[in-house]
C-alpha cells in the first residue's frame, strides 16, 4: 500500500469534479485509466466516468484510489462533497426569487 498524502480542499465558485483532480493526477505519474482501472480492480468504464465528471467518487471508489495512488479516501470524498456543493449553490441562486 502506498503512503498516504492529502490534497488541499477545494473552495471555490466553480466547480471542479474531483474526476478533473483524477486526470491530472493520472497524467502526472504517466498512467492511463486502463492501468488505474486494473489497479483497481475496477472496470475501465467507471474510471472513465469519474475522469469525465459522469460518475461521482462513492466511498468505495475513494478507498480504492487510496489504496492504488497513496491520496486519502477522505481526500477524494472532500472533494466530491466541495463539487456537490457548488452545483447545489449554483442551482439555488440560480432560481427565481
């Protein structure tokens, strides 16, 4: 298992899918989906629609990333809640008064 590190949360206007935080990330240690998805034991498919924002981080796949990149479950699930955040403000203001 790798080393655990966390990832800065992230607060702002705009929401940013933690599938966004993924690919960079997938990028940056020069693996593809396929290769994560193996890792995983996941198929392809799902890694696919988290990186594309079509799927959210549950607390399965959050521990399963944990386990394959050494970023906390915690991590991954911050960063879904901060996105569901936003869209939820976004949606609120965003209705007729």
């Amino acid at each position: 298992m790798a080393t655990s590190t966390t990832l800065e949360d992230v607060v702002s206007n705009y929401p940013v899918h933690p599938g966004s935080v993924l690919a960079e990330e997938l990028a940056a240690r020069g693996m593809t989906q396929k290769q994560l998805a193996e890792a995983m034991h996941r198929p392809a498919k799902t890694v696919n629609e988290v990186v594309n924002g079509k799927k959210g981080v549950t607390a399965e796949t959050a521990l399963d990333l944990e386990q394959v990149l050494g970023i906390t479950a915690q991590s991954w699930l911050n960063l879904q809640s901060a996105y569901e955040l936003t869209v939820a403000r976004q949606r609120r203001a965003a209705r007729p008064a």
